[in-house]
C-alpha cells in the first residue's frame, strides 16, 4: 500500500513537470524581455531605457 502511494506521488510530480515546460516562458514571446518596465514606466525606444509615463 505504501509504495502504492509513493509511486503515484512520484507520477503526479514527474505529469506535471512535464506538462509546465509545454507553457511559453512569456505571455507574449514577440517581446524581448529587457524591456520589461516597472509598473508606471514605459519604455522608450529613442532612449533604449524606461521612462515615467506622462
């Protein structure tokens, strides 16, 4: 009974790692990452930095 368990236990974890890596790493994988603002900022392309909206 006890190596029931701990073999279903084992493939639950292994299902869903394998099943996260099937999700893109970003929402919107056209965007590139080092331009992500902190929330507020917009980034500037003339500036190539992120820059208070206004």
């Amino acid at each position: 009974m006890k190596r029931n368990f701990i073999l279903a236990v084992a493939l639950w974890l292994l299902s869903t790692a394998a099943f996260g890596q099937t999700f893109p790493a970003c929402p919107d994988p056209g965007n590139d990452p080092s331009k992500f603002c902190p929330v507020g900022q917009i980034w500037s392309e003339t500036a190539n930095d992120c820059i208070l909206m206004a």
